[in-house]
C-alpha cells in the first residue's frame, strides 16, 4: 500500500488478509494447476547468518515444490510428521 501511496497499519492489512483469505482461496483453487500423486522428499543442510539449518522440501515428479519445512535440528522423524 505504501508503494499507491496509502498510510494503513499493519495490523489493518492484516484484518483485510484475514477476512478476504478464504474467499480468494475458493475462488481461485479450481483454476490452479493439480499436482500429481508422486511426490518425493528431499533434505538438505543450508546455512542462515553463519548458522547450519536443516531443510526438508516435498516435491512432486515435475519438480515443483509442494511445501518446505526449516528446521534448527536434523530430525527426520518431525519432517515426516510435518510432510504427512
């Protein structure tokens, strides 16, 4: 909003997000894209202002991203939780 020149709060835009969020979703989920059922984990070690962290990320067959989970500790167990 600051870019259209509008002062506005973050906590209204947040109210706006909040009460226009489901509505949007509705609309535009059957216009997405489906992914398919094959899908894969992958888990890789990335560094974050000189601190080791533990990616894991579900991708399906056509290599897009399906959701991401960062994690301070390597535990595999919490990601296969998270993933399902």
């Amino acid at each position: 909003m600051a870019e259209r020149g509008v002062n506005m709060d973050h906590s209204t835009s947040n109210r706006r997000v909040l009460r226009y969020a489901s509505d949007l979703d509705r609309r535009f989920r059957p216009h997405l894209k489906p992914t398919n059922d094959s899908w894969s984990t992958d888990e890789t070690d990335i560094k974050i202002k000189g601190v080791w962290k533990s990616l894991y990320r579900a991708v399906d067959s056509a290599g897009n991203t399906l959701e991401l989970m960062l994690s301070a500790k390597r535990d595999g167990k919490t990601a296969a939780s998270f993933l399902r």
